[in-house]
C-alpha cells in the first residue's frame, strides 16, 4: 500500500536525527550477529550506523582487507577515493584515508572536501589505467538512493567498474575476520596525520571529467538547438558538476535544486514514506515532475550519480527500461564510429522491447545477471557499445568507440536525453511511443512476494527442469532459464519467457522476500496473468 505522505514533503519531525547519526558511527557492532558483520551485496555493503550495520569499525575493517587485497594482487598505483553527501560518507571517508595513509597507498581525493559521483571515480580510475604500469583503483563512500541515516561503502578495481563477486567475497571475508579480531590487524593513521601524509594528494577530479564529456555526447547539437535543461541534483554528489558543465558548453541549463542537507528534507516521500534519492520513483522525483513543463527535458539523479531519471514534456517522468531502448535506438543510429560487431549488453530482468529494438537494427544483445558488473569487461574492451540495467542505470561508448566508464554514469545518460531532444526534435518520452508502435507497448511490474529462509536457499538449485508447465499465461514456453543466456553466469533464480511474455523470479539478498519481475506485450490482464502463473511455478519449483 503506497504511504499517505507518498510525493510530499517529510514532517520535520520525522527527519533523520544527524547529530545523533554521527554519535550512533562510533558504536561498535557485534560481529557474531550476521546483521552487523561486512557483507557485500551487488553494489558494495551498505548499513546503518543506528542499526550497527555501518560503524567505524566496519569502515576501518573493509579499508585495511582493501589494502591487503592491493598488496596480494599486485596493485601498486593510486587510489582514487571519493564519497556522496550522506551524512555518514564523510566521517567514512576520514576513517578510510586515516587507513590508506597508515599502509602507505596514494590516495587521489577531491579537494576542499568535494563530493566525487561514481562515474567521475570510474573514469578516473581508465584514465590513469591507460598509460601507466602501477594500476590505480578507487573507493566509494556511498549507499547510493538509499535512505539518510544510511552509509555505503563500494570497491571499483582496476577495470573501473564494480568489483566482481570473487573480489568482493575476498574483502568481505578478510574484513569480517579483522572486525572478528578487534580491528588490531588494522593500521590506523590519526586524522591529522593523515590528511598530511605525502601520500595523499587533494586533486581536482572534476574538471577532466566536465572537459571530456564532448568526447562522448554531441555538446555541441545541444547548444546550438537551445535545449532548456532542468536538473535536480537532489542533493547529491553532482550539484557542484552542472554549473561548470552549462559555462563550458554553452547549455541553457537550470538546477532546480542546489542545496546539500545530509537529511534530504527537500526530498519528496518515495511510496512507502521513507526518504529515498530513487530518481526512478514518481514519489521520489515528484518536486521536478510537476515542474516539466518549464524545460524541453529534465533529470534527476541519485546520490552517488550513477542513475538518471527522465523527465519528458510528453510522458512525464519515464520509465527505466523505456528510456533505455529509446537511448539504445539513438546511439546506434547516431554513433557510426562504433564498431559494428559492438553488442548491447542488459539484464535480464529489464525489458524485452531492448531485445526487439537492436534486433530491428541488426544488433546482438547480451542478457547477463543482475548487476552492473558483468558489463565492465565489454564496455572496457569495446565488445558492448553500451550496458544498462532495469534500475536506471547504464553507460556507453565514446563517440570514437573507446571506453567512456566501465560503471554506471546518470550524467551521461542525462546528457544524452538533452542530446537526442536536440538531435531529433521530440522528446524521449515521444521517441518511446514511436518505439512502441513499431516493436509493441510492453507493460511492466515488479512485485515482492514472503519466501522462507529454505526457499531462499532453494533459489540458488533451481533448475530448468523443474518447472513442468508447457505455458505461461497462455502461451508457448520459449525458454526457462536458471543462467544468463549471454554469459551462462547463475542468475539465482528463474526466468521463463514467452513470445510475448515472460518473468523472472529471484530472491532478495537482504530480506525475507523474492521478487517477481515481469512483462506482457499484451495487455494489463496478460501482464496480471503471467505474475498469478509466475507464482504457481515459483511454488512449484521451490516444493
């Protein structure tokens, strides 16, 4: 049931107390309780000081298990650290550089305390790669949308992108084992001590960023166009970016909304009444949404910048996964510099109208798990033109066809929709609804449904053979697939798809629940009866 005050404004009260936030990331958690130990979901681990989920203890375990990660691996080059405006990113980032300097890693951080997004970290990280021996690597202090009182920590290895599992699972398990231990195999610098090391060098991370971005979006159409522009930072990591941006380009570009509040009281409610910087959400983006009007396109994004949100004259703010086969239909018509043999990387819970739209231009897609990770290699090597995920995330290829970032950028695909709106004349929103009378109007859902801790577990032996039904909402079975068909990597779960149907069911890594997306490019009821005969075969396949 969608909150109340969903889409206003929280009452004062309800706002996150910061001050005591900030008391609360001093406490020390328990280590023999599984809730407050290091554990690495798909974009770094995430917690809550106030839940002991996310302390200094837990900072100081993952910066130390970093270090030693660098040294058995080789990686001997600087680090590039950056973190987002949540209230415990900065206390976050004193303690993991208090770590860094005490174990002697250069450290490349923004200067006068900046925030740094994600992809500015990303492409640091290539840049420095492309020319140097010693390979340099980064850290995040971000849990990205997530709430204010919560804090988020994400490892980006040589490659750029998000750290894979087997990286990941090595941190976790040296951290929980150093927090197990007391933290006394952690090296430790004080603040002060720290901040002057030779070692740690206060940089300017974001003009090089701001000056590459011609290289990857046609600045130049949408200057001369006069596209007006809105942006809404909401408060994150990107709100000291668009003005630099709008002077060097010569764009007509309002931010709507420049102020910084580790509480987010500016934020509009997301459904379920909590604070959420989810630039995909209606409630969330709600203040820029009721502005549309005002400019020829607009967007928002979320704390650490790597998700964008749509917002179109025609449609209002768009969906995910429409605004991802919309970019994907421009880019291969207007980047003929890219390589030809390029695929279109997705995941396989984002919509099959992609698969339908690069098909249509003679293109391969490749369908891999969730998580952004599984597209850094393609995007590194130019193999993938672009990867994009159902969240609203996603990156692409420079205009010549060599690596922009190999992790998600909400500027790029920002940019882009005022690239397209210059380009074409319509806006995304009205691009998608020429997509959807040639390929079909998809409809949509993702739902949460209770699963046990047995089922859960079930989940990861799931095999085709068992689900034993020959139809789904009517319709021939096509496929039933437990592995990502681009790349054969477990998907965790199911997915079964029809002609003109299919869902995917996976359970959360977090709570007690499963998660049911799916798709009909039928009709509302078609979409009602692929989930009602999504859960009977979930059910099934589970006993």
């Amino acid at each position: 049931m969608t909150h109340a005050l969903a889409g206003h404004l929280a009452p004062a009260e309800s706002l996150t107390d910061i001050a005591a936030l900030l008391s609360a990331y001093r406490d020390p958690p328990d280590p023999k309780d599984p809730a407050q130990r290091v554990a690495f979901g798909t974009s770094g681990h995430r917690g809550s000081a106030f839940k002991r989920s996310f302390n200094e203890a837990h900072v100081l375990a993952i910066s130390q298990a970093v270090c030693d990660f660098r040294a058995a691996h080789g990686i001997t080059g600087p680090l590039f650290l950056g973190m987002d405006t949540h209230a415990l990113s900065a206390p976050a980032q004193r303690t993991c550089l208090a770590v860094l300097a005490a174990n002697g890693v250069e450290v490349r951080m923004q200067a006068d305390g900046g925030f740094t997004p994600t992809p500015v970290v990303s492409r640091s990280i290539l840049v420095h790669n492309r020319s140097a021996s010693a390979k340099a690597d980064g850290i995040l202090l971000t849990p990205s949308h997530n709430p204010p009182a919560d804090g988020g920590m994400k490892y980006n290895p040589p490659s750029g992108g998000p750290a894979d599992t087997d990286v990941t699972g090595w941190i976790e398990r040296r951290a929980n084992d150093l927090m197990a231990a007391g933290n006394v195999g952690v090296k430790r610098l004080a603040w002060d001590e720290a901040q002057s090391a030779p070692t740690t060098q206060a940089v300017d991370l974001m003009t090089p960023y701001v000056d590459a971005l011609e290289d990857v979006i046609d600045m130049a159409a949408i200057r001369a166009a006069g596209v007006k522009i809105g942006v809404d930072p909401m408060g994150g990591a990107a709100v000291a970016y668009w003005k630099p941006i709008a002077q060097k380009y010569g764009l007509d570009l309002e931010v709507v909304n420049p102020g910084v509040d580790p509480a987010f009281a500016f934020m509009p409610l997301d459904h379920d009444g909590r604070i959420r910087m989810d630039c995909s959400s209606p409630y969330a983006m709600a203040s820029l949404v009721q502005l549309k009007d005002r400019f020829d396109v607009a967007w928002g994004n979320d704390a650490d910048v790597d998700r964008h949100g749509i917002v179109a004259p025609s449609v209002g703010l768009m969906n995910p996964n429409h605004y991802l086969a919309v970019a994907i239909a421009y880019l291969l018509a207007h980047r003929p510099q890219w390589p030809s043999t390029a695929a279109v990387g997705k995941t396989l819970v984002s919509s099959a109208l992609i698969d339908r739209v690069v098909g249509g231009l003679g293109r391969k897609v490749v369908e891999v798990p969730v998580g952004f990770k599984w597209f850094c290699t393609g995007l590194l090597t130019g193999t993938l033109c672009f990867g994009g995920e159902e969240s609203a995330g996603a990156s692409f290829l420079c205009r010549d066809g060599t690596v922009w970032t190999t992790d998600k950028d909400g500027i790029l695909l920002g940019l882009l929709a005022a690239e397209m709106t210059a380009v074409t004349g319509k806006d995304p929103g009205r691009l998608y609804q020429e997509l959807a009378a040639k390929y079909g109007a998809p409809f949509y859902t993702r739902i949460d449904s209770p699963v046990c801790g047995a089922e859960k577990a079930a989940f990861a032996r799931l095999t085709a053979e068992r689900v034993t039904a020959a139809t789904l909402a009517g319709e021939a079975i096509t496929a039933k697939l437990t592995s990502a068909p681009g790349n054969n990597a477990a998907i965790g779960g199911l997915k079964v798809t029809t002609d003109n149907g299919w869902f995917a069911a996976r359970p959360s890594g977090t709570e007690d629940i499963y998660k049911i997306y799916a798709e009909s490019f039928v009709s509302p009821a078609h979409l009602q009866a692929v989930v009602d005969d999504a859960r009977q075969m979930v059910r099934v396949a589970l006993a």
